[in-house]
C-alpha cells in the first residue's frame, strides 16, 4: 500500500458520516469491528481479503467513535435543563480564552467555555464579593460534567481568564438558534464543538473567581503570545486594519469589517481570512529563516519550528485547518529529519484521522472539510491542470538555468493551475455553506495571495520589531496600511466586476457525491484495478451519467408534482414576523422581513436567515415584498432583501415614520433602484399572482396615517378555496373593525396578530379569531420572550380546536396548501 494513511483516513471518515446518518447499535458497530479487525489478521497474507477487512474494520470503528462521542454522563450538564430556563449557579474552570466584544445596547458581553465540576439549583445564593478570595460552597450542591458556553453582560470589563475556577449564577439553558430548513443551526454546531448548554450571566455581581485551575502550559503561553499581539495591533492600528490584522494573525473576527468580509466571499478569497496552510508555511519559513541567521544546525532548527508552531496555533484559536497545517508541516520536518521521503496525501490524511480522533463531530465543520478538500484537491489536480497549460514546462533545479520568462511563466501556471485545483476541489461545498460561485476567484488568487502574503510578512516582523523600537514599528504599520489599503481597494473593484460571482442554490447530497466521483474518474488512470479486477472508465462514467440521469428526472418530477400547491413558509425569526409565500409558476410574495441591522454589526435576519434561504431554493426574484408596518422587528431585515434580490414591487401601508432608520434605508434602497411602490389599504385587492386573489382588510385609508401596529397591513390570500390571514400587529380597535368583515374573515390558516399577546377586551378578540375559525394558528416569536404568546390567547386557539404552532418551539413552520389538502410541516418536530 503506497498510501496506507489515506486508504484509513476514507474508511475511518465514511464510518463517522454513515453513523450520522443512520442509527447504529454501538454494540452491534463494535461487534463487527472487531470481527474484520480478526479476519484481516487472520487472512494477512491474502492482500485482498485481508484489506478489505481492515477498511470494514476501520469503517465500523468510525461508528462506534461517534456513537460513542455523543453518549453523556447521567451527571452530564446537559441533563440539568429544564423546559423553562431558571437560575442556577455553575461552578467549573475556564478552557478557552475568553472573548470580549459589546453588545448593541453597549453593555460589555464576555464568553467563553466553562468545562463544569458542580451545579446547583438553589440560585437564591448570593455570590458575596465580585472577585477573589476562598468562598465555602452551600449546600445543594452535585457533581456535574460536560461543557457549557457562558455569555457574561456587564457594564464593565470583566477580569476572566483561562484557568480560572468560578462560579456563576445565571440562566441555564439548550443551545438555540433560528431553526430554519436548510440554514445554518447554532445548536447543532456548539454541539459538534461537545457544548450542550448556555449560561446567560447578567452583572458583575453574578461572576465570583474563586482560585486557579489545572492549567495547559501550551494553551497558557499561547494565549499568552495572543494577548500580546492584541494588544500591539491595538496599539498600532485602527480600523479597519485593526481587524483585518487580529483575523489574519490570530484568527479573533470580532473585529473584522463585515462588508471587507463580504467582498472577499464573492471574490473567492476568503480563505485568506482563514488562518491555515498559506500562514503556516510563511511563519514556519519566518522561523527557520531566523534560526538558520543564529547559526542554528537544520534538524534542531525543524523541531525548534515545530515547537514555535505548536504554541502559534494555540495562539491563533487552534481550528480545525490551523492544526491541520502544524500536524503536516511537522510530519514532513520529521521526515526531513529521519531523511525520508514524505507523502503529502498520507501527511494530510494522518492530520485528519488525529483530529477525528480527538473529536470525530469535527468531520462536519464547514473549516475541517474545506481546508482537507482545498488541500486534497491542490495535491492531485493542480498537476494535471499544469501539464495542459505548460506541457514542456521544467521545475527545481534545472529552472535556475532558465530565463526570467520562463520563471515567470512557471509561476502563472502553477499559480493558475492550484487555483482551479483549489475551486474544483471545494466549490460544492462553498455553494452548500455561502450559496456562491466566484469564477473571479481564478484571477483573483493570482493577486490577491501575494499582497495578502506580503501583509502576513510585514505583521511578523512588526511585531518583531515592536517591543524594541517604536519608531521602527510605527513605519512598519504605516507601509502595512498602505499595502492592506490596496488590498481592499483591488478586491473590491475584483467584487464589483461584472459576472465575478453568482448566488447558486444548494446543491443535494447526491449531487456531491456525483461531483466528486466524476472528478475522482477525470483525475484516475484509464483502467481502474480493484483487487484481481480491472474496471474501464468509460463503464464507470456511463454508472455516473445514469445516477445523475435518474436526479435529473427526479428534479423535474418533483416540479410537477408540486405545480399546482402554494407553499407558505413562516421563518423562525426571533422575535418578529417573516413569511414567504410560493405560487406555482414560481411567483413569490414575501411578507416582513423580522429585524435588520442599519450599521453593519446587529444580527440581520434579511441577511442570516432570509437570503440564505431563498438562494438555496433557487429563488433570485420576489415578485412583491410587503412590510405590515415600520416596526423594526417586522421591516428591519427588508432593506438587505431589497439590495440583493431582484424586487419586482413593494407595498406599504402610508404612513412615514420620522426618526426611523430602517425606512430611511429602505425608501432610499426602493428610490435608487426605482422598484415599483405602491400604497394599500383597506378595500385594495392585489392582482397578479397565478390563481390567487389577495384582499388588504386592514388600514383604513387615509391621506397620513400614524406608524402604529393599529394600522398594520392585514391581508387575506384565497388560492383555490385555501385561505391564509396575515394580520400584522393588529390589537384592540383594529380588530373590532376587522370583526365587521364577519364570515369574510374565515380562513384555514391565521398568523396570529401581534405575536400572540394582549390584543385586547377578551370577548371581542374571542370573536375575533371565532369568525376566522383557523384549522392551523401560527405564532411567531422569540424565545427568550416569555411575555407571548398570553395564556388568554392560547386559550382561546384551544378553545376553537385550532392545531398551534410556535416558532420559538418548532422553528420555521412550512404549509403547503391545495384546494382540498394542508400539510403542515414544523422543522422541529415535537413528540
């Protein structure tokens, strides 16, 4: 076996996925791993049996691995939360460093993770002193394990640090995000991180450190070596070099120009934002360079580098492609040092079954699969590429004799060929995760890897030359930001190119899967030997048009059987209101669009939640948006909607709010790019949907009205007898006017008005939602809102046999609608 290593590697990850997605007994895994283990060793000397049992072998540990891995303790922390969230106090140690950042209402937010020893219900205790000292623990206490993320808010800066024991009073809860089909879930992804709970800690009053922990010495002097350049960049810098610099060099985010972050996603250059091989290399290069200066001999210069990298990843966050890039740069210095030859394949596949190994949920980070698959695909296919462009083209020591045209033309090639190799290799997986392809990327890498190469040089020996001389480290940021300003400025026009990207749906599993065997096939020999049989491809390929056939098809039948049913998707957006509506022939209406931000930094439900979902159904064009009215939590994401999608029409109430940024955005967005607005009220109706007639119940008309939830639109769409209501915000008077619509009002599907709170007198509400009468209520709202929806209102759902759903319990809530059908489909489903 030439590459024993990657052949592992395979068995060992498609085990891990498998048991992912199909349920396993971790008896019956391990069982059978260890009877291919015994029959490998059993039939050693028949190469091909005993080989095929060793794969099986390893394929089935992969099984039991993550089984296993997701198996908790009965004192595991996760085992303490409660279906309504109550104060706890917490006591453990800190095992990461702690970030610091702000929140939009400027209090202070400090997180971290907290590994947990004790726990205890009785939050009652009062925690005396803020900080320092020995403190006897109450009774009530019990043992506990797992890990928790703890989020500190204060009105000052708090004093937390790795290794510290502590103790916190504050709310326990699961992990939760906006769960929304198809979108990115925070649970799921703290989980693979082995987190399974989130303390909320309010007040520097709750926070008590009572002493020092067992400390990592390699994680210490690593964040130690990160703190420093913090605060040297700090220093030195402003933004928004300031952020660029701490993501590039220390993989800290928390102040990277989200828009910068934006250009370099469409330019398919964000892996440079992604500290890996690229860094890697050039400071390992930075410290043999400076070793061999000090006269240091080659061998003990590689460990001396392999020491330096170790601490350097702890320093810049250690992520999946950062110890990735130590574990091969270490294992070709060692082959350099045992004087053997070093396979990069088998190098890259050790790192990867190391990683897994220590925690196989890794297999399922965006980071670990991108960088393996980037660096995959450089390793096997940029070769390939290189002869086509440059068949005759020579390398290594016999280049030194060439001229400077041929240096050059080597460099392109091979510049050219790796990026090609690097875009093939990962665009499946860049379009599940950012729903873009960036055909800019291929020349972009070839400007922008060398400027950004420059900067990471001139970062280093900056912070060389800080602690000795200040004027030096002044000039040296000062040619810094001149060479990262002309980054930005080359990346944007590259952004701004017309055709440099293209939003693309998601593409399925099967299709992946299809991608790759086909660029595995264009990449393999003619003939294909497995075992004593020798397989062409052009039988393989023909397996693979058929497959892909056969998806092809199914895409179209899944059109048709769909052609004739509206689908409305009510998001799971926090605490505010969203909805799409899809009409056959593809016609859209979406209807609010939950919060925005107008400064770039608060969380954008039109950006997080909304584009992502409508790009990955292939959605490019909303035929109308609607915004009830200028409440933030309902208009706030609109503004991003309107920037990246193509919007054919607008509609409004009238009224116009003054001291509200998000309708100064948004009518400055409607005015620049002229989309049709158009004012409605109560007695319009809208046309223009296939089969559908939409009726607007709700404001009464009037030349000025007031921004108020009273006067939010209220809209019923009839679709071959299937009738939705969408009534906004509405409350009190408006629903005693509403009530005059009588038996108008009926309808299959209610969103209920106002998130389900206090919408009134109670007899007059109860007649309200008697004449709709709906068969589905949907709820939208936060979680973290335990005001709504009110007892009065759930009681009277309950009281007509209305089936409802809350999005802070199911998440976004599909229903698809015919004539004589509804399917309601939550994306979490309860028991």
């Amino acid at each position: 076996m030439k590459r024993p290593a990657l052949y592992i590697a395979i068995a060992y990850s498609l085990g891990i996925l498998s048991s992912s997605y199909f349920k396993f007994s971790i008896l019956f895994a391990l069982v059978f791993t260890a009877a291919f283990i015994i029959t490998a060793l059993v039939f050693s000397k028949k190469n091909f049996v005993s080989h095929a049992s060793l794969y099986l072998g390893i394929f089935f540990f992969g099984i039991v691995h993550l089984e296993n891995s997701c198996l908790l303790p009965a004192n595991h922390v996760s085992n303490f939360l409660e279906d309504q969230p109550k104060r706890i106090l917490l006591k453990g140690s800190v095992a990461n460093d702690p970030e610091i950042g702000k929140t939009h209402y400027k209090k202070e937010k400090t997180s971290f993770t907290l590994t947990v020893n004790s726990i205890s219900r009785r939050a009652g205790f009062r925690l005396r002193q803020g900080f320092g000292g020995q403190v006897n623990l109450p009774y009530g206490w019990q043992d506990a394990t797992g890990m928790a993320k703890v989020d500190v808010y204060s009105d000052r800066r708090m004093p937390i640090s790795y290794g510290d024991e502590i103790i916190l009073k504050g709310v326990l809860q699961e992990p939760h995000g906006l769960r929304n089909p198809g979108l990115f879930d925070y649970s799921k992804y703290l989980k693979m991180k082995n987190i399974y709970a989130v303390l909320k800690v309010k007040g520097a009053h709750s926070v008590k450190i009572i002493g020092r922990g067992h400390l990592n010495p390699l994680k210490k002097v690593g964040f130690r070596i990160r703190h420093w350049i913090r605060d040297s960049l700090d220093e030195h810098f402003r933004q928004p070099f300031n952020g660029f610099l701490k993501d590039i060099l220390i993989g800290d985010r928390t102040g990277l120009n989200k828009t910068l972050e934006g250009e370099f996603i469409k330019t398919g250059t964000v892996h440079i934002l992604s500290i890996s091989g690229l860094h890697i290399a050039l400071i390992a290069g930075i410290f043999l360079f400076l070793f061999r200066i000090f006269t240091i001999p080659k061998k003990p210069a590689f460990i001396l580098a392999i020491i330096c990298l170790i601490f350097y990843s702890y320093a810049a966050g250690a992520s999946p492609p950062i110890i990735r890039s130590t574990i091969m740069f270490s294992l070709i210095a060692f082959g350099f040092i045992l004087m053997r030859d070093n396979d990069i394949l088998n190098s890259l596949s050790i790192a990867a079954i190391l990683i897994l190994l220590v925690n196989p949920k890794e297999l399922f980070d965006p980071g670990f699969q991108l960088s393996f698959l980037s660096v995959g695909a450089i390793v096997i296919i940029s070769p390939k590429i290189q002869k086509l462009f440059a068949p005759g083209v020579v390398k290594g020591a016999a280049l030194a004799k060439r001229t400077i045209a041929d240096r050059i033309k080597v460099y392109l090639t091979t510049a050219l060929s790796v990026s090609i190799a690097a875009w093939l290799g990962t665009w499946p997986f860049v379009s599940l995760y950012f729903n873009i392809a960036s055909p800019i990327a291929l020349i972009a890498n070839l400007i922008i890897i060398p400027i950004s190469s420059l900067i990471l040089g001139l970062s280093i020996f900056f912070l060389s030359i800080a602690p000795i001389s200040n004027l030096f480290a002044h000039l040296a940021a000062n040619v810094i930001c001149m060479s990262g300003r002309s980054l930005f400025i080359i990346n944007h026009i590259l952004s701004e190119t017309p055709f440099s990207y293209f939003r693309t749906p998601s593409p399925s599993g099967a299709f992946i899967i299809l991608y790759y065997a086909f660029l595995f096939l264009l990449c393999s020999p003619k003939r294909i030997v497995f075992g004593n049989m020798h397989i062409g491809k052009t039988r393989l390929f023909s397996v693979l048009l058929f497959f892909l056939n056969i998806l092809c098809w199914n895409s179209v039948l899944d059109i048709n059987l769909n052609k004739n049913h509206l689908k409305a998707t009510f998001f799971d957006v926090g605490q505010g209101d969203s909805a799409l509506i899809e009409f056959p022939g593809k016609q859209t209406l979406l209807i609010d669009a939950g919060t925005g931000s107008t400064n770039g930094e608060e969380f954008d439900i039109g950006k997080e939640v909304l584009a992502p979902y409508l790009w990955n159904n292939g959605i490019s064009t909303i035929d109308a948006a609607v915004v009830t009215h200028f409440h933030k939590d309902h208009s706030g994401g609109m503004p991003y909607v309107l920037k990246n999608f193509k919007v054919g029409t607008v509609i409004t109430n009238s009224s116009s709010p003054r001291d509200n940024a998000s309708y100064d955005e948004f009518k400055n967005i409607v005015t620049t790019k002229r989309i049709r607005h158009l004012i409605a009220g109560e007695g319009d109706s809208i046309k223009g949907f296939d089969s559908a007639d939409i009726y607007v119940l709700n404001p009464p008309f009037g030349k000025s009205i007031a921004d108020t939830n009273e006067n939010s639109l209220v809209m019923k769409i009839v679709y071959r007898g299937a009738t939705i209501i969408f009534c906004g915000d509405v409350s009190g008077d408006a629903i005693a006017r509403l009530c005059r619509y009588s038996s108008f009002l009926k309808s299959d599907v209610l969103k209920v008005p106002h998130h389900g709170g206090n919408l009134g007198n109670m007899a007059m509400v109860k007649n309200f939602f008697k004449k709709i009468s709906p068969k589905i209520s949907v709820i939208s709202v936060g979680r973290l809102n335990h005001a709504v929806p009110s007892k009065e209102t759930l009681d009277i759902i309950t009281s007509l046999n209305s089936i409802s759903y809350e999005t802070k319990n199911y998440g976004a809530i599909e229903i698809v609608m015919a004539q004589d059908s509804l399917a309601v489909s939550p994306t979490i489903k309860q028991n």
